[in-house]
C-alpha cells in the first residue's frame, strides 16, 4: 500500500510538471474545478450546477451518439476512405456528408485520403466547411432543431464550395508527394502512471454513472423531474450528484490522460472490450473536459462581475459573425465549443453561431497541417468566405 501511494505520488508530481508533461494544464483545470467545487456559498453551487449539467446535458449524449456510431461502423467494417475514393464524380458531397457528422472523424479520413492521391482538393474544402467537428454534439444535445439546420447549410455550402474549388485549380492542387505508407490518423495513447494504475476501476466507475445519467439526461431533455420521482425512494438531489460525480470522473480521465490530440485510439476495429470503447471514453471525455470549462466560465464569470453578457455582446452585435469566423480558423474543437455555449445561452446570436460553424474546421487541420500545410491554410481560408457570408446572409436577411 505504501509503494502503491509513492507511485501515486510521483505520478501526481510528473502530471503537474509543465516541462515533462505538454498537458499539464488539463490536471490544473482539473484542480480548479475541484477548489472551486469546494468553495462553501455560490461559488460552490454554481461549479456543481455547471457540472451537473454540462454531464446530463451533453457529456452522455456524446457517450450515446458515439457508441451508436462507432460501434456501427465496427460491426459493418465500413471504410470511408474507399467508399469515397470510388465516388470520384460525387466526391465534394460526400466530403460534405463525412464532414458534417457529428465529431472529426469524417474529416480526418478526407484530409488523410487527399494526402493519399484519393480525395481533391475541393473536397477537402467541402469538408472542412462542413465540419461543425465536437461542437456538433453540444449543438444537438441542447438544440436540436438548430443543428439541423446548420447540418444542412453546412452540406450544401460545403458541396457547393468543393466543386468551385476544383474547377478553379484542379482536383490535385498544392498535393504533397503521394506516399502509399498507412498513415495513423489517430496516435496512439500514451496513459500516465495513475491511469494505469486506477485505469480499471476507473473505466468502470465511468461506465456506471454513464447509464442512469444517460436515463436523467433523457428525462431532462423531456422536461421530466426526475427528483419528483426517485426524492422519496433515494433522496434529495440525486440528479446533480449523479451529473457532478460524471463529470468528475471524466475530467480526471482527461486530466490524466496524454495523447497528442483529443482522441485516444488504438484501431476503431477492435473488439468491443478492447480499444473501441477507450476510443468513445476518451472522446466524450474530451468535449466534456471543454464544456465543463465553457459552462463554467460563464457561471462564475456573471456572478463575478455581475454583467450580462448577453447585454454586452449585443452591443458589438454586428461584428459577432466576424469574429466567429476568426475563432472558427483557430485549429481544434476547444475554442468552438465555447463559441456553442456561447450560443446556447444567449451571449451571441445565431448569425455568430453559424458562422463558426461554416468557418471553423475542428481537429481535422492538426492532421492537414502536420500532412500538406500549404493545403491546409488556403483551404481553411476559403472556408471562411462562404462563413461570412452566410453569417452576415442571415443576419441581414433574417435578422438573426
């Protein structure tokens, strides 16, 4: 027991040490949480409250669509890359379909399959337009009717701005050097002592708050008050301490975790006690890890200062699509997902939302950058055109 808790510790040390660990930040988000979880008063209440819901409303949504998707895809054995290889003719579109699914994988294996001599140029255009990445899934948790929407914008921009592309410069442009060597879209995990030591316990402690906050997300999402229901049998509040205990256990996942993007993966073909289920953790560990601080950000943010920020941005409200598109040419998901939250509790307007969401191109410019950068830059600038102007398009035309 005593060698157990000196390797926990150094563990501990070397996950907060910013010279050895390049995610160290994630533990001090995490420590932040857990002091201002702490706090006695509303500082307290309000971190359990962001907690609470950014698990029953988001985090177990993702867990469920992922699982859906991930679990299909294995059970099928599809591979997208070839599927798109063969719709030479179609290509932009279903770059577009692949991209506006939920999450980045669709748009990896675009930007991965173009560096192979397999996808154009357009298409790997029509797919970063129409990528939402992991913002997608807070999107269609909280409003689903929205989502929609942006989905088919999306496409149709995106489809319509791909075969632009390619007829302007060709279906090879700016290609690097085609290399038939396998490319690893996902790298492969490298876990901290603590995750090997706790891993087990702690997947399964995962697992079993996943189920019955998944039912109190439902619940939730259908105005239900499950507190009515389950306060005589269990007691008070078990909603949020359900939601709370969630979210914590995915944070420290994230916390501990060290990989080299948002995505823990071995190979998505793996049975599914193996790997494909540390792929669905890690993923919806990942976009709650950037919820929880969007969430909370807001929350102690206006109880701080006291300002409506709903108020504040209105002032500057022509300018919102603008800097959408701006944040939506940032590389990954993080920043996305804030400008979602944002949305979704009414500090920026619908305009601003869909063009982040047009512009903005998820994880998949990691790879694109690391495979053909010059690609990369251009494609994710001709993104944000159609971005502004279906931003400033819908501000204008139908004032939002």
């Amino acid at each position: 027991m005593t060698e157990l808790a000196v390797t926990a510790g150094r563990a501990f040390v070397d996950n907060a040490n910013w010279r050895s660990n390049p995610y160290a930040w994630r533990f001090w988000v995490f420590v932040v949480v857990l002091a201002l979880l702490s706090v006695p008063g509303e500082i307290g209440s309000i971190t359990a409250g962001a907690l609470s819901e950014a698990y029953l409303q988001v985090t177990v949504f993702v867990g469920a669509t992922l699982a859906l998707v991930y679990l299909a895809e294995n059970a099928l054995g599809v591979d997208m890359g070839r599927m798109l290889q063969k719709s030479a003719r179609w290509q932009p579109f279903v770059a577009a379909l692949l991209g506006a699914s939920p999450g980045c994988g669709g748009a990896i294996i675009v930007v991965t399959q173009y560096t192979r001599g397999y996808a154009t140029f357009g298409s790997v255009v029509s797919v970063l337009t129409a990528t939402m990445g992991d913002a997608a899934f807070l999107l269609i948790a909280s409003e689903p009717g929205t989502a929609a929407v942006v989905i088919v914008v999306s496409i149709l921009i995106g489809t319509m701005s791909g075969m632009i592309v390619d007829l302007i410069h060709g279906r090879d442009f700016l290609r690097p050097e085609i290399d038939d060597t396998p490319t690893s879209e996902r790298p492969a995990v490298r876990e901290t002592t603590v995750l090997r030591l706790f891993g087990q316990g702690i997947r399964r402690a995962w697992i079993l708050l996943f189920f019955p906050g998944l039912v109190l997300g439902v619940l939730g999402a259908l105005q239900i008050d499950a507190d009515a229901f389950l306060a005589p049998l269990i007691g008070e509040g078990i909603t949020q301490g359900i939601g709370v205990a969630g979210a914590l256990v995915a944070l420290s996942m994230w916390a501990f975790a060290r990989s080299v993007n948002s995505h823990i993966v071995d190979d998505p073909h793996q049975t599914p006690g193996g790997s494909i289920w540390t792929r669905i953790i890690a993923d919806t560990n990942f976009v709650t890890g950037w919820v929880v601080m969007a969430f909370l950000s807001f929350g102690v943010v206006v109880h701080v200062l006291g300002v409506d920020l709903g108020a504040l941005f209105h002032s500057w409200i022509f300018l919102m699509p603008a800097i959408g598109v701006l944040v939506g040419l940032i590389p990954g998901c993080g920043p996305q997902i804030v400008v979602t939250t944002l949305y979704l509790t009414g500090a920026i307007p619908f305009s601003a939302q869909l063009a982040n969401a047009i512009s903005n191109d998820g994880d998949a410019l990691f790879p694109a950058i690391a495979l053909a950068p010059r690609a990369a830059m251009l494609a994710s600038i001709y993104t944000s055109i159609p971005a502004l102007a279906a931003g400033y398009g819908a501000m204008v035309f139908f004032g939002l």
